[in-house]
C-alpha cells in the first residue's frame, strides 16, 4: 500500500511538473469602447507556462476615455483581482479608473476567454454618467473653501476628533477599512499626501478587500461619510454590494484543488 501510495504521488508530481498551458503573451493594446472586443493579428506570441494572465483597464477622464488589455503569463494565485479609483482634484478635474487582473489554468489561452465572455457586462457596468457620479461625491470629499486658508479635523481609529490641517502644514482625513476578516477601520491624518488630491480607493481580490477614502473635508473620514461613499459607488454600479466590494469573492481552480486534496489525504492515510 505504502508503494502505491508513493507511486501515486510521483505521477501527480511528474504531472505537475510537465503539464503548460499555451498563453498569449507580452502583448499590450487599446480597444475602442464602441467597437467589439477582438485580440489584435499582431498579439501572437505564444509560451508555455503554469498560468495564463490578463490585465483589463477602463480609465475615464473629461479629456479621454480608453480601454486597455495587457495579456502575460502570469506567476500570481488563481483568480480575479479587481480595483477602482477616483480622484478629484483642487482645479475640479477627476478621473476614474477600473481594472480586472484575471489569471486562470483550466485551459490554453482561458484569460482571452475569459475577457471575451465577460468585456460586454464589464462595459455596460462602466456605462454611466460619470460626471453625475463626482458631482454626488465631491461634496462628501473636498471643502468649498481653500485648504490653504483653513484648519482641517479628522476622525481618529477611535473615532477622536484631532486636529489635522493648519494653515503652516495642511493635512488630509484618510480612512481605510478592510472588508474582509475583522473589517478593521483605520483613521487617520496624512501630512504627506498630495494636498490637492482627494479620492476614492477599492481593492478586491476575494480573500483581501479594501475601501479607503482621501478627502480635505473636517471630519469627512467618519464612518456616516465613509457609508454615503460607498452607497453612491454601489448605485453607479461600480461595486457588487452595498459594503465595498468589487467582488463576490476568490475564484479558485478545481483541478489545483482536486490534486491538493488528494496528495493531503494520501500522506495521512
């Protein structure tokens, strides 16, 4: 028994081992959001690796708007990682950004299919008035009056009002709350940060998310504001749920599973 179990083991890991996929690589190209979703003539490098990889990035500003892909191999776990930002500053220009970092294994180029399955809800999703959106959220964000003239308070982890801003060395609220585990809060005064810069940050991939706030607003790193934020995100449909996240959660490969499962149990048999 003890023989079968090991020679068992060693075909799973000679299979391990050999087994590549072929993945479209180091190719990096714009797409026209009006126009279907199609990898370009010039994107044919092809290698062999564990994992196929691809990077979809929407960015939005007044000035320009554009769609990118970046498609690697990739070295990075299994799944999906998402993030969105917004960022407003001083003059009254923003931008938005959003991108999906997918990798995947189950089978030769899954990272084109799956952008090719999933570019057109991804689409529709970013399909909004985004100038509605900073209206919505520049008043939650950023004081009418000049952050060079006034004094600035933030809440702190323990929700204490200190002061932040003085007219010699401004500062900016920040809060940022993890969205997984214990969903800890931590708020803050950040002399360092660009002072023009107020923003809107999520990460999201499955087992870690994030949701953090930068704004030169008294107190505008409380969690009523930090609530108010997130609700304006999810009804432009940027986030998936009511509390922050982009995702529903780490989508893991079966076959990797299935294999790990069955080296545990024959090493405790």
């Amino acid at each position: 028994m003890s023989l079968l179990r090991n020679f068992i083991i060693l075909i799973i890991y000679i299979n391990s081992l050999s087994y590549a996929l072929q993945c479209t690589t180091d190719c990096y190209f714009q797409s026209n959001l009006s126009t279907t979703f199609e990898i370009p003539k010039s994107c044919n490098q092809i290698i062999l690796a564990k994992h196929c990889g691809i990077r979809m990035s929407f960015s939005y500003s007044p000035y320009y708007s554009g769609l990118s892909f970046n498609v690697q191999h990739s070295n990075y776990s299994l799944g999906d990682f998402y993030s969105s930002s917004v960022q407003l500053s001083d003059g009254g220009s923003f931008s938005f950004y959003y991108s999906i970092d997918h990798t995947c294994n189950h089978k030769d180029d899954c990272a084109i299919e799956f952008a090719n399955s999933n570019i057109r809800n991804i689409l529709r999703r970013l399909d909004f008035n985004h100038a509605d959106m900073i209206r919505e959220l520049s008043p939650l964000l950023s004081t009418n009056v000049s952050i060079e003239t006034t004094d600035v308070a933030c809440f702190d982890s323990n929700e204490r009002i200190r002061q932040c801003g003085i007219v010699t060395k401004p500062g900016l609220c920040q809060a940022e709350q993890q969205l997984t585990g214990r969903q800890k809060t931590n708020r803050t005064c950040n002399y360092e940060a660009y002072r023009g810069e107020k923003s809107v940050s999520i990460y999201d991939f499955g087992s870690f998310a994030s949701f953090s706030i930068t704004c030169n607003r008294s107190l505008c790193n409380g969690p009523v504001t930090q609530q108010a934020i997130k609700e304006i995100m999810f009804k432009y449909n940027i986030t998936k749920t009511i509390d922050g996240r982009l995702n529903n959660g780490l989508r893991l490969s079966l076959s990797s599973t299935f294999l790990l499962s069955i080296i545990v149990f024959l090493l405790y048999a």
